[in-house]
C-alpha cells in the first residue's frame, strides 16, 4: 500500500494540484518537509515545479533539502542557515554580478558553514550547473539520486512533455550524508520576486539489487506528497461504482415492487373474469354491461402484459448492471455495456409511459355504469347479496389455491 506521506508546511499555499511556496511578492519565503526522519542508506527524489515571473529576471530561488533537523527557520532560500546535509539550490538571482544565474548548485553543509548568498555561494558550492529553469513551458523536474554516498542532480528543463526527459547536472561523490533526515522544499523572493509553485514531491527509497534479491523486497518505495490528495481517476471510478451500486439497488427495489403488481393484477383479472363467466346470460342490460366489463377485462390483460414485460426489460437491466460491476475499468467492453444499459432503461422508461398512459382516465375506458333498477326490489336485493357472496368466496378458494401453488416452489 502507497502511505500517505506527513508534512509541515510553512508559510506556503497549498492547493489541489500544487504548493506555492512562495508568491511573487518581495521578501517571501516558505517551506516544505517531511514530518518524520527517513533513514534512507540509498534514496532518489523526483520534485516537479515551475519558477514563474513577469520580469526578465526574477528572485531568489528555490532549494531542495535533505537535512538532520527541518530547516523551518533561516534566510537560505527560506529554509534554515546553519544546516547538517545537503541543500540543492535553483539561484535565480545573480547577485554576485557574474551573469551566470540562473544556476544550479549543490552544497553541502555539516552545521558550521554559513552561506555566502551576495557570491551564491559560488565558493561553497561542491558542483553546479547553468540551467535556466524558470518560465518554462513544462514543469522543470528535479532527479536527485544518492546512490553509494554519490550524489547526482539529473534535470528535465521544461522545454517537452516527456517527463524522462532528464539531463545530467552535477555529481558529488564521497558525500556522507546524516543517517537519518527530513526531505524539503524551500523558496524564497527578496528585492525582486517570483512564483515558486511545487507540483510533486516523490522520494524514493534505493537498495541494492544483491540485497534487493536477498530480502525480496522492491526496489523503489514509493512514498508521494501526490497521495494527499486522492487523483483524480481514483475519485472518478469511486464515483462511477458509487453510482452503478446505487442504480443497481434502485432497479432491484423496482423489480420487486413490480412482482408485486403483477401478482396484484393477475388476481385482480381472474377475479372479474370468473364474475363475468358466473353473471354472463340475462336480459339485455346485462349483456351489455357484460360487453363493457369484456372491454375493461381486455384492457386489464394488457396493463398485465406491459407490466410483465417491463419486468422482464428491469430483470435483464438488473443482470447487465452486476454484470458491469464485475467488469474492471475502461475497454470497450464496457462501453458496450453501458450503450446496453442505457438501450434497456431506454425501454422501461417507453413501457413505463405507455403504462401510464394505458391507465390514465379517458374517453374510451372508462368504466362501465352498472345497470342500477330505478327501485330496488326484494329479490334484487337477495340476487345481489347472493353473487356478491359467491364471488366472495370464489375469490377466497382462487386465492388459497394460489397460495398453496406458491409455497409448493419456496
Ligand atoms: C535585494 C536583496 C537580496 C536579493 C535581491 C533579489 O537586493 O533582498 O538579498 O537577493 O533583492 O531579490
Ligand atoms: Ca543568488
Ligand atoms: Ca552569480
């Protein structure tokens, strides 16, 4: 699992993408660092920023650090004065005169050296290399590799998208670094000032590959100051399984509530129709009402098929919902599943609305006005009474019969 890395920030303005160490504004600075000591015999670390600013010349820089102590107060690139380790500094600003800013220069300090920021540290500096890094069109990208007490600075100058694009810069060899340390970042503007935006902070642990086949370990733990902030792939796919879940719970609830209705109105068809087998025959009024309640009947047996079919279209769109579930992320496959997906709803939504308006009240449908004798009669009142019983009851057999039909296959 890739661990979320600690830091502390100081004076810098962090946003989703990046960390603005320092804003174009004079006399600024901030930081950067790790919150835990690493104790890395080998390490790498990639940082990506960009150095912006409208003049022609901008200050004062930028430095990469791997000290004993946080260097969370100072005027060195606005990170600690007196620091045990080492400190890569981007030198916008020549302020020794020598036009050969910008430059880029690693130096090493044990604690007692005091940069010397009026010569940027030219006599301090154990290599170096002229690399103009600001206002570039990519992120300028960092490599630093310290690898068997050899410290390398590999540069990628902005100039192309390809981000292994690096050059060689500086190499120090023989440098005995403090066992333990924090990684950071630092900037800092003056009399003249620049954006110093940080976009990533990897660091990396390095071993050796005999040890590395040893221990049966991988070679680069990856640590990333990118994993504060969950990518955006990452939430884009959390939300689309959110999302399928959700509609798959929907579309389930659906289904039920149909089985439901279709059990509703298989009965309630059956119902009528032995009504209408028992009541059939009679005088003239009652044939035509017999007629009518064929037609409510008809009308019935086709909301009844709709509403199966629908069922039958929720069930599949059930199936092919799980199905996507199950499915990984991107391909065509998955396309296809979802243009399916979206065919199906298609469906329900068109057999929805035709339900709808199969049982909205008009002209044609409407039910049939039961021949009411203009008196009620002795014997009309017991023939009432006597068809309402036998339909009663026919209902509470057809019913039990189902029920005992139902239980037989659970
Ligand atoms: C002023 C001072 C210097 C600084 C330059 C550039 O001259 O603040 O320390 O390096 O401006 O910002
Ligand atoms: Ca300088
Ligand atoms: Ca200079």
């Amino acid at each position: 699992m890739v661990t979320k890395p600690a830091v502390v920030i100081l004076d810098a303005i962090p946003s989703a993408d990046q960390i603005r160490i320092t804003p174009s504004l004079k006399s600024q600075k901030g930081s950067v660092w790790t919150k835990t000591a690493s104790s890395f015999e080998n390490w790498e670390v990639e940082v990506t920023f960009r150095v912006t600013g409208r003049g022609r010349i901008g200050a004062d820089g930028l430095a990469i650090w791997y000290t004993a102590e946080q260097g969370l107060d100072g005027e060195v690139y606005g990170a600690a004065n007196a620091w045990n380790g080492v400190g890569i500094f981007f030198d916008s600003f020549d302020n020794d005169g020598k036009k050969n800013n910008p430059v880029i220069l690693v130096v090493g300090n044990n604690g007692k050296l005091l940069y010397d920021h009026q010569n940027d540290g030219a006599s301090q500096a154990l290599a170096s290399c002229q690399r103009d890094f600001r206002n570039k069109p990519y992120p300028v990208r960092a490599k630093i590799i310290y690898y068997k007490k050899t410290l390398t600075v590999m540069i990628n100058n902005g100039f192309t998208p390809d981000k292994d694009d690096y050059e060689f810069c500086a190499k120090v060899e023989n440098m005995i670094l403090p066992p333990q340390g924090f990684f950071g970042i630092s900037a800092a503007t003056g009399g003249l000032a620049d954006d110093h935006d940080a976009l990533s902070f990897l660091t990396f642990q390095l071993t050796e590959p005999s040890k590395d086949a040893l221990m049966g370990i991988s070679q680069r733990q990856k640590r990333t100051m990118d994993d504060i902030f969950e990518s955006v792939n990452e939430r884009e796919l959390r939300q689309i399984f959110e999302g399928q879940n959700r509609i798959h719970l929907e579309i389930k609830q659906l289904n039920r509530q149909l089985d439901m209705i279709l059990d509703e109105q298989r009965r309630y068809v059956n119902a009528v129709s032995e009504t209408v087998t028992k009541t059939g025959g009679g005088n003239e009024a009652q044939q035509a009402s017999q007629q009518e309640l064929d037609i409510l009947l008809n009308g019935q047996r086709e909301v009844l098929k709709h509403v199966s079919d629908m069922r039958i279209s929720v069930g599949e769109t059930l199936k092919l919902v799980s199905g996507n579930q199950n499915l990984g992320a991107g391909g065509y496959e998955t396309t296809q599943h979802f243009n399916d997906l979206k065919e199906h709803l298609h469906v329900v939504k068109r057999d929805i609305e035709h339900l709808v308006q199969k049982n909205l009240p008009h002209e044609k449908q409407k039910c049939p006005e039961i021949p009411v004798p203009s008196c009620l009669s002795t014997t009309h009142f017991f023939m009432f009474v006597a068809v309402q019983s036998v339909l009663l009851i026919g209902y509470f057999m057809y019913r039990n019969q189902q029920e005992a039909a139902a239980k037989k296959f659970f």
